[in-house]
C-alpha cells in the first residue's frame, strides 16, 4: 500500500478514537439546524399573513397620545374585523397595507419553502454549517497535527520509517476526509429535519422545488472552503510545533483580517485590490457563493475565489511539508 | 548494496551542533552485528542526539552514518525498517490503549505480521492490561510497552534508551534478561543507560561518551582490564616494592596492608620474573577486577554518572 494511503489510514483509525472530533460533530450538526428550523418558522409566519404596524392618534391610548399599534392582517381582513376597539377610520388603511404584505409574502413562500426542505436545506445548511465550521475544523487540524509535538509522538512515528512528509500528507488527508464526513452527517440530519419539518406544513401553491445540482454545489462549496483553513492551520503548528499556537493564530488570523482591511479599507480605496487576494476575504466570498458578505472578496467571480484559495494552499502545504522535512525531532514539547 | 560482515553501525567524525552547543563532537563509532552494546554517558554527554542521528530524527552537522553496511551513507527509511528503537521516555497516545497503541505503530509501518502484537504483549506482561487506556499505565508499564514497541516488525537492530527507568527490581531483572536474549538470537541491541551495573551484566562492548565526545569504546572485558592491576603477596612485600618501584614497567605501585597494588602494561610473568631476580618470590598474583563504573569515572573524570547509579562497589577496588 502507497505510504500516503497506510498513513491516511491509521491516522483515522487514530481520529475516531478520540473524544474531540465527535464532539466537534455534534456542535455542527446542532449548528448547521439553525438554517433549517428558523425557516420554517419563518414559514408559519409568513403563511399566516404577517402583521402591519401603524401609528394612530388616540388609538389604544389616551387622547392626544401616539403610539404604534400592530395587527395580524388576517384579522384585519375579516369582515368584520377582529380586532377589538379599532377605530374603524383606520380599518381601509390597514387593510391597503394587508394586502401588500399578503402580496409579498405569497411570492416568499416558495422561498421560504425551499430553504427548510430539501433539497435547498442542504444549501441553507451548509452556509450555516461552514460558517461555524470553519473555526471547528481549524480546533481539529491544530490539535490533530500539535499533539503529535506535545505528546513526543511525532518522534515515535518516524522511527518506525514513516516518511515525514508522507505523514504529513496523511494527516491533512485524513482532515479533508473528516471535514467531508462531517459535512455527509450534515446532509443526512438535514435531511431527516427536513423531511420532517416538510410533513408539518402545506408546501405553497405552485411550488417547484430547486434542483439537487445546487445541493450538491453547496456540499462541495463548504468542503473546499474548508481545504486552505486546514493548510493554513497545519503550517502554523507544525512551524511553531503546538497545538495551542497553531490554533490561535489561525483562527485569530482569519478573525482580524477583516477587520482590519475595513479599517484601512477607510484610509484608501486601493486596498480593495488587496483584499481581493487576501485569505479570508476569499474564503467568506467563496463561502458566500461569491456574495459580498462581511470581509468578503465583494464582487468577484467563484474562479477567482478558487484560484486564490488553491494558490494558497499548495503555498501552504509546501512550507509545512519542508518544515517538516527539514527539523530535527526531538522530545515532547507539552504544548 | 548492504555487507553483512561490515558493521551495523558505522559512523566517522559525527558532529551535532545546536546553536553555540556542540552537543556531538567528532564522534566515530563502530558497532559490530549481533550482541549487546552498550552507549554510556552521563546525562547531557550527547547518547540521546547521537541516537537521534542514528534514527534519521536530527540531521548531523557534519560526519558521517552508515548503516547495515549500506555503501551510501546516511539514514533512509528502508534501514529504519529494520530497526527498532524507543528514544528516552517512551512516547504513546494517552487515549489508545496498549494494544492499540501497537497495532497502530504496526500498521503505519506497514510491517504487519498477524498475533505479532498479542506475542510482544505477552512477552512484556502486559497482555492482561493490553485492553487499558496509555494513560492508566504505570511508569513501568509504559516502559514494558516502549520494549514491545522497539520490538514491532522483529528488527535487525533495536535501540534501547533507558528501558528500565521506572522499573521494580524484578522488572528490571526481567527487561535486563530480555535484553540479553535479544541480543543473543542474532539482531544487535544498542542499550543505553547509565545503569553501569545493568550495562556491564547485558553488554558485551559498549562505548563511552562524554560532552559529546567518544572516550572508549571496546570489549566490557578488555575495557575494565585495561588497567592492568595486579595484586601481589610475596616473601618480602616493602623489598618487591622497591624493585618494583624502579622498574620501567610497573607502575603506581603502593602497599595497602594486604600486599603490593601495582599496574602494568606488560605481561604479569614479567613481574614475576623481575621479583625472582631480585630475590623476592611470589606467594600469590591475582587481577584487581575493576568494575565499569570505576573504569567510567575515571575516564570520563566525573564525580558521577547519575543520581540513580546502582552500580555496586567491590571490596577490592584499586
């Protein structure tokens, strides 16, 4: 068996033993339900009619005293209406404003729809998933890779002729493995949330559902956004051999940049064109599906996003590969 | 291209440097195939960086390694297949158990050999805690599996590291026995230790390091013999010390109340016959047996070799 391959295999022989990476699986599965069960409640509501808010003189209240009052519109539409001590003035105004919002609602319903069954709640729950996703796998690479250092067993390993960066390989191997296996767990409870939040409601009338294609891009979006924060993680904890270092700085990293690029993004307008090649905007605009979320490389193609994230992790995986390759190894770091 | 005869550690003028520390110095060790092989030092005196080296763990800053009689040298993962070593304290996954601590470093090795993990087990006792977590174990324990672990894949060539540290009394007798018979079916072991005692009862050469530097290197015998003390009660001992005493090749020569404490270079019947010319006859001769430990400190010129030195002291010490 190719060398990459046996490492790669016992080192997820070595992963589903421990405590973390299970751990870490339920976080995100619980996680990524948020983009499920919030749209479905959204749904009820949206089903419902929705509500109009007004400001009325007097009404409810004292004479000359304002205040806004809100009102269920499917009590507004009712004849009579439902509401008691309405002034009836108010009642045509409401209703204009009813209908309106029974208008737009009737054209978010599918939407609304779609994103808590499947298969667009794959998609709702893979943007969820990769957000909080992309600090959990970090944890899991940094530790996955430092314990080896802390625990002096990176020497025990190589003594017994594993090559260093075909170990090396192996581990980031088995957390892109991971990262696809937690996202596959994703998939699965999604789609049994979905299926039964689905047997809950009405779908709406002339509801097409989206097509699997987009579901499946959605999987593969959130996997590879994940690939360059695991390289990203690797080097730095094999450069400062601790787990603890490995993770702070990267997660610290992919925190900052942000912010800091929209304070100097107030200085000058240049440096949008750095931030376009920058790590994390890259993968909050690949994340996004190229959308201008926060810190997002705003306006830029899916390619470039996937170029720029491919260029850094081939940079990434190098320089931890030499490291690797090129220290001495010696006793247990304990960090 | 390997040669059998040649030996299985070879290495010229190794060098190890770590900044402004040279931690091996020039060293050049010859370690034939097969038996036990001793590598002493005190701590610091560079035995774990020599084996570091050896181990392909720390690249040398200047020498040379050859291993198995490869003509190249240097160390490649073909030869680390047929060694087997545990480095200081042996290091394991606290969450695996014991046997699957083994199996692990089995199959990543790709030297899988069915019921060869259960045999070690076995071998060091810990079969009944086989199914425990690492981190449950006892300080001996983890050392009885860092023995198993060196013996993974039945190597050529197993190093050693202090196996007994933490051990009782009978599991130091039992790894010192194992060690022995390892080293009597053909493979060679590296043991290094500063358990004098342990060594000169296992080892049959041994090599010895200090400040990164070699010192000696030889058989255990010829090593604590070299010294070449004789003891000697004759008819008239304060006259054979006189003769002795202006002889070109005896020296050091004292009285200690029991006879006459001298060391040569030359053959015993030369004294012998040196006495007789003199007119002092010889009622008896015998070798004063140093122990290592002694022939360690003097050599090494240290007060010392380790807080946890058991080596025991002969009443007849020179």
């Amino acid at each position: 068996m190719n060398i990459v391959a046996r490492s790669t295999a016992w080192e997820w022989f070595k992963l589903r033993r421990r405590w973390m990476p299970w751990i870490l699986l339920i976080v995100v599965v619980l996680f990524s339900q948020l983009g499920v069960w919030p749209a479905y409640f959204g749904y009820n509501e949206l089903g419902r009619g929705g509500q109009v808010t007004m400001v009325s003189s007097g009404q409810f209240g004292g004479p000359g005293e304002q205040r806004p009052i809100s009102v269920e519109c499917a009590d507004v539409m009712a004849e009579p209406p439902r509401v008691a001590d309405l002034d009836p003035a108010l009642v045509p105004g409401l209703r204009v404003q009813c209908a309106e919002v029974t208008k737009r609602a009737a054209e978010q319903l599918p939407i609304a729809y779609a994103n808590f069954t499947l298969p667009g709640s794959i998609g709702q729950a893979m943007t969820t998933a990769s957000a909080l996703g992309s600090i959990l796998i970090a944890v899991l690479a940094a530790s996955t890779v430092g314990v080896e250092y802390s625990w002096g067993t990176l020497r025990t390993v190589l003594v017994r002729g594993t090559g260093r960066w075909q170990y090396l390989a192996g581990k980031i191997a088995v957390l892109l493995l991971a990262a696809l296996a937690a996202l596959i767990v994703v998939v699965g409870v999604t789609a049994v949330s979905s299926l039964v939040a689905q047997s809950l409601v009405e779908a709406p009338a002339g509801y097409v559902a989206p097509g699997w294609g987009d579901a499946l891009g959605a999987i593969g979006r959130a996997w590879f956004g994940f690939v360059p924060m695991i390289a990203l993680v690797v080097l730095l904890t094999v450069l400062t051999s601790s787990t603890a270092m490995g993770m702070a700085i990267g997660i610290g990293y992919t925190i900052a940049e942000p912010l800091i690029m929209l304070l100097v993004g107030q200085l000058s307008d240049r440096v949008t064109v750095v931030t376009d090649y920058l790590l994390a905007a890259n993968i909050n605009g690949w994340t996004g599906g190229g959308a201008a979320a926060f810190g997002a490389a705003g306006g830029l193609s899916s390619l470039h996003h996937f170029i720029v994230l491919s260029l850094y992790t081939v940079v990434f995986v190098a320089l931890a590969a030499w490291l690797i390759e090129s220290r001495d190894v010696t006793k247990a770091t304990g960090t | 291209m390997t040669n059998d005869a040649a030996p299985v550690i070879e290495t010229t003028d190794l060098s190890k440097r770590f900044g402004s520390v040279l931690a091996v110095d020039r060293l050049s060790l010859r370690v034939e195939r097969g038996g036990v092989f001793g590598l002493l030092g005190s701590n610091g005196s560079g035995k774990t960086t020599t084996i570091g080296m050896l181990l392909g763990l720390v690249e040398p800053s200047g020498g040379s390694i050859h291993l198995f009689g490869n003509a190249q040298p240097g160390v490649r993962p073909a030869d680390l297949h047929r060694i087997g070593a545990i480095v200081e304290t042996p290091s394991f996954y606290p969450y695996l158990s014991g046997r699957d601590n083994l199996r692990y470093f089995q199959g990543i090795s790709g030297r899988s050999v069915a019921g060869e993990v259960d045999r070690l087990l076995d071998l060091v006792e810990l079969a009944p805690s086989a199914g425990r977590k690492f981190s449950t174990y006892s300080l001996g324990m983890k050392q009885r599996l860092g023995v198993a672990y060196a013996l993974l894949g039945d190597p050529d060539l197993v190093f050693l590291d202090e196996p007994t540290n933490g051990l009782d009394p009978a599991g130091v007798a039992e790894v010192r026995e194992l060690v022995k018979a390892l080293g009597e079916d053909g493979r060679t072991v590296v043991l290094s230790s500063h358990m004098l005692a342990e060594v000169e009862q296992v080892c049959q050469r041994v090599a010895i390091i200090s400040r990164g530097r070699l010192l000696a290197q030889g058989l255990v015998e010829d090593l604590v013999r070299s010294q070449g003390v004789m003891r000697l009660r004759t008819n008239d001992d304060h006259r054979a010390s006189s003769v002795l005493t202006a002889s070109p090749f005896a020296h050091d020569v004292s009285l200690d109340g029991t006879g006459i404490l001298v060391r040569t270079d030359e053959e015993p019947w030369m004294l012998t016959r040196l006495l007789a010319e003199h007119g002092v006859y010889v009622a008896e001769m015998t070798p004063v047996q140093t122990t290592l430990e002694q022939y360690f400190l003097e050599v090494t010129g240290e007060s010392g070799i380790g807080s946890d030195s058991t080596a025991t002291q002969t009443g007849d010490a020179a």
